[in-house]
C-alpha cells in the first residue's frame, strides 16, 4: 500500500502504476482516500517506481523513488511534484 501525499494544486491522483526494477508496469488501485495498492507481491528487494495521473490532467513519474532495500512501514519522499 502506498500513501501519496502534498499534490497540492494538481487536484487528487486519478490513476497509479508502479514499476519493480524487475517488472514492468503494475497498475494500482485506490484503497480508499490517498491509499493506493497493487496485486502484486513480488516486489520485495526490488527499486520502485510510479507513475501518476492527476485529476487535472499531469502525467508525472517518479524513477527509482524507493530503494531496493526498502521495508513495509518506511517512509520515502521525492523532491519532483507536478507544476500546478
């Protein structure tokens, strides 16, 4: 699961995949608010990375993002955000 936080003006994430430094893209699912999930569980020990769509139309993905030596329950922050 993970938790997209500060779209700010871009309005809210209308759609999500992510990417294993060993997979192609996964879609993801909201959860319920800003939570998102995939159906994959083959991800563990592997770099991630997303892409987004906002509601306002920005299409923006984040390479690499998580290390591969993430853990569930660890936070990870980008310096990359949409333009508006």
């Amino acid at each position: 699961m993970v938790l997209i936080t500060n779209v700010a003006g871009s309005g809210s994430i209308q759609s999500m995949e992510m990417k294993g430094s060993n997979t192609d893209w996964i879609p993801m699912y909201r959860n319920w608010g800003a939570n998102w999930h995939c159906l994959s569980g083959g991800l563990v020990g592997q770099g991630l990375s997303f892409a987004l769509v906002s509601t306002g139309g920005q299409n923006l993905v984040f390479n690499g993002v998580v290390p591969e030596w993430w853990q569930f329950g660890q936070t990870f922050t980008t310096y990359q955000n949409f333009d508006y």
